[in-house]
C-alpha cells in the first residue's frame, strides 16, 4: 500500500470519528439542556390570595413532569402548571427523560401579600316588613386591616341598587332585613378577599289573639276580640289595629276589646255560613308592624226545642232547655253569659234577644220571660201538654218557634 493510500483511509477514519463525536456531543448537549428544571414562575412574588399564576421548567418533548405543592403531588404532564395559594407555598418539579433519567428541581417559594382582614357590623337594625319604607333602614359597615390603613382600602359592596353612605364606601344604606349581603375589598396590590353579613330585624312581638265565640250565628253575629302580648317587657307595642275583613262599615278598630258583628248576605247563608280571616296589626316602638291573623265563622242556626222534660228532680232533663240540635256542650266554660247554670247554651247566644210564652190549654199564659236562659221547671204544674210561642230576634229579623212541650215528673 503506498503511503498515499495510507493517509487517505486514515484521514477518512478520523473523519468519521470527528463526525461521530460532534453528534455525540451535540446529542448529549441537547439531553442536558432538556433535563434543565430550573422553575420559574409568570409574575412577580409576592402574589396575591387566590391569584392564577404559571409554573414552567424548560420544554422537552420526550420527558415527563410531575409537579408537587408542599410536598403533595398536584399533576401537571407538561412543563407548565396553572395554580393558585392562599398562603407562602413550596413548589417542586421533577423532570425525567426517556432515558429515565431524573431531574429534581431546587424548591420554589411562592409567598403572598398580607391578608386582607374584614369586619362587618350592622350599624342599624330594620323592620322585617321590607315592602314598606320602614323596612329598608338597616345600614352595614366595613372595615378592612392589614398592611395598609383601613382607609387606603378599596370597597365594592354587592348592593342594588348601590345604596353607598356619600363619601363614605364602607357604609351600605337603605338595606333589608334578614338577606345576605357580600363586599369585596381590595388593596393597593390589587389583591382582594370577600365577606357575607346577614342582616338582623327589630324583635316581632309574640301575640295571642282570642275570639269569643269563634263560630257565631247569623241571628247572633257578635264576636269579641281580645290579644295578649305574651313579649310585653321586651318588645311593648306604640300602638296596634283590628282588621275584620268584611264589608262592614265599622270593620276596622283600635280598641284592645273591640266587638264586632259579622253580617251574612242571603247568598252566604244558603250557603251555610261564610269564614273570616280577622287581621290583627301590632306595631312596636321602632314603626315596625307584624301581622297575625284568626280565622272565624259565623253560620246559620235552627234551635232545636224539646217536646218533653221531666222536672223531678233527678238531675236529668229537669228544665226546659232550648239550644242547639243534638248539643253535645255540657262542661261549658263557668260565668259564660249564655250559657245555663249545667253549661249549655241558652237561646241568647244564638239570638240577639228571645221572647218566650208558654199556655196551658185554655189560651192562659202560665210562663213569661223577655231573656230566657234555660232555667224553667214547670214551677208547681200539673203533668201534661203545654205550648209555647218563642221569638228571637237578630240582625236578619224575628225568627217564631211554636210548639207543644209535655211535662211527665212520673210521680
């Protein structure tokens, strides 16, 4: 081989040799440039609570990441991660390429600006009545620490329409009650945190409210009304009205017993009576006004008029007793008015007023009372048949009741 020959081949194989390195380390130059998991973040720390900022490492197609926060693993397959903190945080990165070949990243510390703290109070109290001026007069007030002084923080309250006190925006106006309301406060860094406050009312008043009788009569429509205000040492009313809710001219009153007379229509008593929903307004010392309400009836009446008592004495059908049919009232509240001496109801609580005669046989009057109240024995009659007249008069005219009644003492 001539010495020409010999330099060739040997220049051709440094040539590949030389060609081989550079590949080499052109490849391996590019893996470590890969593998660099140096962190870097898209904004400025500190950042702000709740801020979204990015993460990123350094692109490598063929390698895989895997992101932890404060040691927990957060995901992320790419060399970037969107995240957010709400306080200093350590964020870590490993890299690893396809040749498995680890990358640990140094430790990232992400910190945050001071928290933004808020105190909510309400200022006033309102009525619970909303609908009405009285009940838009509660007023909140915020107030912001921290870095900055509470006035060089920023407020945005959730109001609507904006009712914000002028000048002032840490004071909300003209608000409801019992509703939530929400302020955002930022500060100088742009940042923000948020509250809620649930706004109270002035205390309502516990009320009671009575009717005597709850179901009245067409002939007797009278019902009295009473209350007791059972909150009367913590909440005293200024002042409070009836609302009887029918077409009278007197359906309204201010009195603490007020009496009232339910007058039927025709129609209302064909149709076996009508009910009414009675209103009952009671205003505290604030103007704030509650409502209550109780429901009555008045209906129709026929009395139901024995043909028969037996006066002797057993305590047992002694007297002659006109009231309701198949009256089931006995055990009656005591002193009732209306009511006779064994608690059943007389003629007068269903009549405005009762006139009743009784005749012997001939036509000669024997019993007379202008208010009779179911007391009449007999007095010293003989056994046998008697009749009477009863008229009860009310508001819808003179109703007559005629009749027989025997008196049988069996002795």
């Amino acid at each position: 081989m001539t010495n020409r020959k010999k330099i060739f081949q040997s220049t051709i194989i440094k040539g590949v040799f030389l060609s081989m390195l550079l590949i080499f380390t052109m490849f391996y130059s590019s893996k470590s440039y890969a593998q660099s998991c140096e962190i870097s973040i898209d904004t400025d720390i500190p950042v702000c609570k709740y801020q979204i900022f990015e993460l990123s490492v350094p692109e490598c197609e063929s390698c895989t990441f895997e992101w932890k926060q404060d040691g927990k693993v957060i995901g992320g397959s790419t060399n970037t991660i969107l995240v957010s903190i709400t306080d200093q945080t350590l964020f870590t990165v490993t890299v690893t390429d396809d040749m498995g070949t680890p990358c640990e990243s140094e430790p990232f510390l992400v910190t945050t600006h001071p928290d933004i703290n808020i105190e909510l109070e309400q200022l006033q109290l309102t009525c619970t009545n909303g609908d009405k001026d009285n009940g838009n007069t509660a007023i909140l007030k915020a107030s912001a620490s921290g870095f900055f002084e509470p006035d060089e923080y920023h407020y945005f309250w959730d109001v609507k329409p904006i009712q914000v006190a002028p000048g002032d925006s840490t004071v909300a106006l003209g608000l409801k009650a019992n509703q939530n309301y929400s302020i955002t406060v930022k500060d100088n860094y742009g940042c923000f945190e948020q509250d809620t406050i649930f706004t109270e009312a002035f205390k309502n008043p516990d009320i009671e409210l009575f009717a005597d009788p709850d179901t009245a009569f067409v002939q007797r429509p009278q019902i009295e009304f009473s209350f007791i205000n059972n909150s009367e040492d913590s909440i005293p009313l200024s002042n409070f009205y009836w609302d009887f809710n029918d077409d009278n001219d007197t359906a309204n009153s201010s009195l603490s017993n007020p009496i009232h007379r339910f007058i039927l229509n025709d129609q209302e008593i064909e149709d076996g009576g009508k009910d009414f929903l009675v209103y009952f307004t009671a205003i505290n010392e604030q103007g704030c006004d509650t409502l209550f309400t109780h429901q009555v009836k008045v209906i129709p009446m026929r009395l139901f008029i024995p043909n028969v008592f037996t006066p002797n004495s057993d305590g047992v059908n002694d007297v002659f007793r006109i009231t309701e049919p198949q009256s089931t009232q006995g055990g009656g509240e005591e002193g009732f008015k209306a009511k006779d001496a064994e608690g059943f109801y007389t003629p007068n609580h269903y009549y405005e007023s009762t006139k009743l005669v009784v005749f012997n046989r001939h036509g000669r009057v024997i019993f007379r009372d202008d208010d009779y109240q179911n007391d009449w024995d007999g007095g010293k009659l003989p056994d046998g048949v008697y009749y009477y007249v009863l008229k009860a008069t009310g508001p819808k005219g003179t109703d007559v009741y005629k009749g027989s009644v025997s008196i049988i003492r069996g002795n």
